[in-house]
C-alpha cells in the first residue's frame, strides 16, 4: 500500500523549467552559442552535464566556467524573485487531497536560495515534512544519493513509496535508489516516452487517478 510520495520540484511543483532553459540560454548566446531547448534537454534533463564542454572546446577554464555558473545563477535568482512564477496547474488542489492520506517530502536539485525564492508566493510547503536541495547532498540526480536520502528521512521501505518526476535523470535517480516513479510530462518533455517509469502523465488529473490507484 502507498504510505508516501517524494516530489520533485522544478516542472512537477513549479513551472520553472523554461526560465531555467531561458537562463542557460542566455549564458551562452554572448559567446555565439546557441542552445536549443533539444539541447538542454539532452544535457540538462536527461544527463547532467550542463552545455560547459561547447566552452571548453573554446578554452574556457574551469575558473572562468565557475564564475560563470555564478553569475547564472544570480541572474536566474533576479528572475525567479521579480516574475510570479506559477504553480503547476492543480497542483495545490492535489497536494491539498493527498496530504491527510500520504506523507510527503520535497526531492530536488533546486538550490535552496531558488527553492525559497520560488516558494515564497506561493502556498505548498506546508504540505510537505521535509525539502532536500541541492545544498543537502554530494551527488546531484541521476545519483540516487537525493531519493536514497529521502527514503531514509521517511524511514520507509522503497516499496511503500513513489516519486514524481519530470526528466530522464529523476526518473534515473528514483529507479537507481528502487523506486517507483511517475513522470508528469510538461513542453520541453513531451517529445520523451521515459521508459521505465511506472506510468507517464500529462496533467495533474492523469497524476491524481494514477496516485489513487496506488493507494486502492
């Protein structure tokens, strides 16, 4: 029987992943770089390897590409707080439905500074016991260490849990730790089939009726 469900943040909680597509972006155009939203998947959502290697390959350092990244990230940080940033359409009425029958927790590689930026308009958090960040372990999803450390916060079996993803590496990281995983296509993931998940959504009311099936 389910007794709990970890969410990912970013395109399941949150419609973020097209500002953060936006913000890798525009990193990259100065340089003459341009990077497709296929890309960012391939190299953001479904590896985790980010386009840094299109600025080795022009001799960037490692020093120059940190400070970079920095930089990215800060402006990303500017944006979050200066636009309202949306929750994902029924997404709260879910939360709202499951949260007297299911323990909760937050699984994301959002950092904390942008988790709480996102956060702070809006009304979920309440809903979940616990939130693990970027900050909060070593190795990022598709490690399994994020959904392994989850797991133990629950101090549940893998068997009495599932998880809701939006990428490929997620997905990787839920199956890597033995988990069950959901994954809630939006835009940049429609295009994917996500073989291995457990089942694949589109809306929050596909999500919903495959979450009761789990609990029947």
């Amino acid at each position: 029987m389910l007794k709990a469900v970890l969410w990912d943040n970013d395109g399941v909680l949150v419609d973020t992943e097209q500002l953060f597509y936006e913000a890798n972006r525009d990193l990259f155009r100065p340089h003459q770089i341009e990077l497709s939203e296929r890309q960012f998947f391939d190299w953001y959502l479904a590896d985790n390897c980010g386009a840094w290697h299109l600025l080795a390959e022009r001799g960037f350092t490692l020093e120059q590409m940190n400070a970079m990244r920095d930089g990215r990230n800060a402006r990303y940080a500017l944006r979050l707080a200066r636009e309202t940033i949306p929750a994902i359409a029924g997404v709260s009425a879910l939360l709202e439905r499951l949260a007297p029958r299911l323990r909760m927790g937050v699984v994301t590689s959002s950092t904390t500074e942008h988790f709480d930026i996102i956060h702070a308009r809006l009304d979920l958090r309440r809903h979940f016991e616990f939130i693990l960040t970027a900050e909060t372990y070593v190795h990022s999803k598709p490690s399994p260490e994020p959904y392994l450390l989850g797991l133990e916060r629950l101090g549940l079996d893998a068997a009495d849990c599932v998880v809701v993803e939006d990428s490929p590496r997620g997905l990787q990281a839920a199956r890597s730790a033995g988990l069950r995983c959901i994954v809630l296509r939006h835009a940049l993931t429609r295009h994917h089939d996500f073989p291995g998940a457990l089942r694949v959504v589109d809306d929050m009311a596909q999500l919903r009726q495959a979450l009761e099936q789990l609990m029947a």
